[in-house]
C-alpha cells in the first residue's frame, strides 16, 4: 500500500511516500525538517517536492495519512486541514494518526517492552501514552504532570520517547523502571505516521483534530441569576 | 508578500472559482462564475454559521472558532461544489481568505484551499477578506471603477476609494472600536445577547431616539475617521443611570445609540464623499457601496440614501447576505485578480493584520482595523 504522510503538530514539518506492505516498508522519498513555526507556509512546497522525489503522482496513492495531535493546536489543525483538502481534491481515503502513536512506533525498534510517548505539553504537563511493544495501546492518552505520567505508566516499565521523555527524566529518574534511550525519537515523523496509517480502517469519518486539551475560554460571569 | 505566480489568462475566458472563507465565525464556501465581459454569478454559496457555540461567551472566541472551522470546512466545500451541480474539474481555481482575521480559523480555510489546488494543480489565489467585502458590489451590481466604499462590519469601518482591483486608497477608519462591535457591546450591557446588532436594532425600532443624549465622537472634524468607544461608554454610564431591565428605557437607550451612530456615519462619508470628488471630478454619478454586517441596518441605510441624494450620489448596498462573511465575495474577488493575470503561490502566509491601503497613514489605536 502506498502512503503519503505528513505531521506538521510538533516543532518539525515531515512528510514522506512509503510502500508499506506485509514484510516491511520502502521509503520511496522522505522530507524532515526541525522548525518552530511557518509550517503553512512550507508544507505544500515540501509535499510537492517529496512527490517528485518519489516520482509518483497523486493517483498512483493509495491513502493519505496525518497526524492528528495532540501538539500545538495550530500545528495539529495546519496538517488536518490540509489533508481534508487533499483527500477531498483527491477522492483518497485520509487516516489519522496520533503523533503518541507515531512516536511509539518510532521508539519500537530500540526495545523489545513497551513504550511509552511523552510529549511536552508545556505549563507543566505532558501528553502521555503507553504501548506494547507491538503498539497495542496500554493506556488511555492524556495530559498530565510529570509526577502523574509516571502513575500512569508505572508497572509498564515502557522506554520512554519524545520531547517529554527528558521531563520525565528528571521528574522520576529511572528508579520507577523506565528506560531512557540518547537515541530515542524526540519528534513524530511522517515516516512512522504513514506505517501506521497504513493499518488502519480508513472508511470511518474524516479525521478530527485531537487536542486533549479544551479551548481556553471562560463563560461570562452573570451578575443576575 | 508572497510571489505571484502569472495567471494565463486569455481575454474571452470565463472563469469558476471555487472560493472558501474561515476569518472569523462564519465557516462558508462558494462557487462563483465571472464571464469574459466581467459580469458574476453566484452559482452556490454556503455558509454555516457558528453563532450557537459563540454565544453563551458573548462573542467569538478564536480558539473554539478554528476548531469549529476545520471540523466543517471540507463538507462545506463539497456542498458547495454539489449545489453548483459541479465537479472540482468544472473549477478553474482556488482560492481563500488569507487574511485579516481571526489567525487560526484563516489557517484552516487557506490550508484546505492549498491541499485542494496542490492536488488539482489548479491556480490558487490568496484573497483579502477586505477585498472581498470591497469589489462584492461589481458582483452584484457591477459597479465600474472607481467607486467611494464605506466598509462597516463587525471588525471594520473604514472608508476607502476603491481605485481598481487591488488598488485602494483608505480616507479613513476607526480609531479604536468597529461600529458593529459598538452595536454589539451596547447589546451586551443592555443583556440583548449576542450578536447584537439585530437585536439593538429591533429593540430601537420602539424607542424615542431623543431620550436620551448621547455624544457623536469625531463629527465635525476635517478627516474621516471614526471612534466608538466614548459612544460606548456613554451608553454604559446611561446604563447605570437607569435600570436595563426597563424594556422602555432600554428602546430608548438602542434607539438614542442608533442615532448616535447614523449621525457619525452621515458626517464621516460626507467628508469621504468631498474628498473622492476632489480625486474623480469627472464622474457622472459617484456610487458608494456599503459593505459589511452592519450594512444590515435599515436606520442607517436611511441616512446613507439621504446623504446620497443630497450629494447626487448612487447608493449601492449589495444584499445582506453577501454583506456579512461570505464565502462569494471571496471567490469573486480571486475571479478579478485571476482576470488580471495574477495568481498566488502556495507558500502564501496566513495574515491577522492586512491592510487594504498599505500606504494609508499609521492609525496608532486602530490595531489590525486598520
Ligand atoms: N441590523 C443591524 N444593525 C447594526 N449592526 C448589525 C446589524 N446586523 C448585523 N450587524 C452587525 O454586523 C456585524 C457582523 O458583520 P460581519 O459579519 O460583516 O462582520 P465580521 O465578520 O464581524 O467582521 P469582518 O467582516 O470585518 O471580519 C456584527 O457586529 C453585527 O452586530
């Protein structure tokens, strides 16, 4: 099955073309780049070109993948919005991915346990999920303080990945039984988010951005009442 | 600004474009036809409103408006598309609001557009929302250039001469609130609910708009800006002077603030309309379009049509629903800049601020109103 990916919801924009099938995948062509902001303004240029660099065009796609959060909500909503135009111009099946899960997938390969993915959530929290090894969820995703991610992940003793794996760090240490790798992935990557798409149900309705997170937004105190 | 891309563009082509907008609560997108003559047709037009999910805050809450935008912005669009009985291969471009606005529900509306026309490999052209509101009356009323435009909406007032597509002079603007913002504050302190311009509106309608005296910021001056907040805190004090849950009071204090309003408006265009005269001495009839939500107002478009005739002017308002955000207007003016020749890359930055004048002098209270 051959997959276009991207993830612009972390500080990087990627995107890739993979053949994925039984016995592994091919990476026809793959863009990563480290950056803050101005994902909007990139991420069609980098689609284009990772395209021509695959040296395919959009009918000989099979599906779209995305992530879909949680991150910053304008990243999240920049690679969404984006996808949904794409699989509306396109007629191709969209499928998101979670950047936990991305992550999970991502860090698999250096463990044979489990794996968990923290993701600096800024104020003082991270997003955090646990996964088998063979990425069967092991926990719900939520957003947490550091001392609570550990609760949470505590009798998993997972590999822990991402940009909140240093928080956890120095939060806990290795003494609750997690494992922490200089070499695990920090940031989701459209490689990891196109092999998970691939195995995924893409008939059910277009995927929504996952925040974790309510708006910021206060009701009116009344006065009267 | 981004690079533009040239636009092949024969004479005698007709253009569709599809067109999308997302700048504020208004999740809407269009399909609208120019003909090689320059004439427009609506061909579809949606808009799905999110004024539910905003009300219970007593106005737009950004985050909560970009979530929402994202969620509907692809059906929306294939309604669009549905109901104009046409394929993406029967549109000749894309195009959406890039700017000014509400930053994260622009993002979704120009990221849907960018994945549509990376995948179509259709042009794609990044639209000014003001523009839209501004070349809206050549849709519907074809309009020839140029024309005086008085632009009043819930973000915006501001009159400007609108020279040629993408060519606009701003005479001025308000200095701090927009006046549908003033309607809609005076609603909130006088518990109306949200939006507030109709209600303020309806409520007047049984006031005596003499009650009660109200001041009217700016009228007399030599230039044509506006301010709105000293009429707001007015209405405030007027407010607390009185009890609001006095339904007859309330009609006074609505109809005494419409008045307000009306009378600022009449003075501010009059002096817009000495100054386009001074710059277009040659028109046979001068026309002035008012555009934007506040448009709506049947008062104040009474005092317009009365300046208008005073001043041997034609009045064009363009119908309420293509007044307010639309996703037509947006579409139509991609359609005259696409007729021009000029198209837009798809690295265009989404913009909270862009003014229609770049030019126009600094106005230090106006923010992104201007
Ligand atoms: N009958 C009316 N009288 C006065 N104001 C009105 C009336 N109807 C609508 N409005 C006002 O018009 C505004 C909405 O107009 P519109 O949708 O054009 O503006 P917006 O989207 O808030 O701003 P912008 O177009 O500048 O981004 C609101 O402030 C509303 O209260």
């Amino acid at each position: 099955m051959r997959v276009l990916a991207f993830d612009t919801a972390m500080p990087a924009c990627s995107v890739a073309v993979v053949e994925c099938g039984g016995a592994g995948a091919e990476i026809l062509a793959h863009r990563f780049e480290p950056r803050a902001r101005g994902h909007a303004e990139v991420l069609m240029d980098q689609i284009a070109e990772t395209m021509s660099d695959a040296g395919v065009g959009y009918s000989d796609l099979d599906r779209l993948a995305v992530t879909t959060g949680p991150g910053t909500f304008t990243g999240v909503r920049i690679g969404v919005a984006a996808a949904r135009g794409m699989a509306l111009g396109t007629g191709l099946p969209l499928v998101g991915v979670t950047t936990l899960e991305a992550l999970a997938a991502a860090g698999a390969g250096l463990t044979g346990g489990s794996v968990a993915a923290a993701i600096d959530a800024r104020r003082g929290e991270v997003y955090v999920q646990c996964f088998s090894n063979d990425l069967t969820p092991l926990s719900e995703p939520c957003v947490v303080t550091p001392a609570d991610a550990a609760d949470v992940l505590r009798g998993h003793t997972p590999l822990i990945v991402g940009t909140g794996a240093r928080i956890m760090r120095d939060v806990c240490g290795e003494a609750a039984g997690f494992t922490f790798d200089a070499a695990a992935p920090e940031l989701s990557d459209a490689c990891h988010v196109a092999c998970r798409g691939a195995v995924k149900p893409s008939d059910g309705p277009p995927p929504s951005p996952f925040y974790l997170r309510a708006p910021d937004a206060k009701l009116p105190q009344r006065k009267d009442g | 600004m981004s690079a533009q891309t040239k636009f092949p563009q024969s004479e005698n082509r007709p253009l569709v474009v599809l067109g999308i907008e997302s700048s504020c609560d208004e999740t809407a997108a269009a399909i609208v036809r120019r003909d090689a003559l320059g004439n427009g047709e609506i061909l579809s037009n949606e808009v799905r409103s999110q004024d539910a999910a905003h009300a219970p805050y007593g106005g737009v809450v950004p985050e909560i408006a970009a979530r929402a935008h994202v969620e509907h912005l692809d059906r929306i669009v294939a309604r669009a598309l549905m109901n104009a009985s046409l394929g993406l291969d029967g549109v000749d471009a894309i195009s959406a609001t890039a700017g000014p606005g509400l930053i994260g529900g622009i993002i979704a509306g120009l990221m849907t557009a960018k994945g549509l026309a990376l995948v179509t490999g259709k042009p794609f052209v990044a639209v000014n929302h003001l523009e839209g509101h501004a070349l809206t009356a050549r849709l519907t009323d074809g309009i020839a250039f140029p024309y005086l435009l008085l632009l009043v909406s819930g973000g915006h007032t501001q009159l400007l001469i609108v020279e040629n597509v993408g060519q606009y002079t701003r005479l001025g603007t308000t200095l701090d609130d927009a006046l549908g913002e003033a309607f809609d504050k005076t609603a909130k302190l006088l518990g109306l609910g949200y939006p507030g311009g109709p209600a303020v509106e309806r409520e007047a309608a049984s006031g005596d708009r003499n009650a009660i005296s109200l001041p009217r910021p700016l009228m007399g001056q030599d230039d044509c800006n506006f301010s709105f907040s000293g009429l707001k805190t007015a209405v405030l004090h007027a407010v607390n002077r009185t009890h609001r849950d006095d339904p007859d009071l309330r009609a006074d204090i609505c109809a005494a603030f419409q008045e307000a309003a009306a009378d600022c408006l009449r003075d501010r265009t009059g002096r817009a309309m000495t100054r386009f005269e001074a710059r277009h001495n040659d028109l046979e009839t001068p026309v002035l379009v008012v555009a934007g939500g506040v448009a709506a107002n049947t008062r104040l478009r009474e005092v317009l049509n009365n300046l208008c005739q005073a001043r041997g002017y034609r009045l064009c308002c363009p119908p309420h629903a293509l007044c307010t955000d639309n996703a037509a207007m947006i579409a139509w003016a991609a359609a005259e800049r696409l007729a021009g020749g000029a198209a837009d890359n798809l690295d265009v930055m989404p913009r909270a601020r862009w003014p229609l004048d770049p030019d126009a002098e600094a106005v230090p209270g106006a923010g992104v109103k201007a």
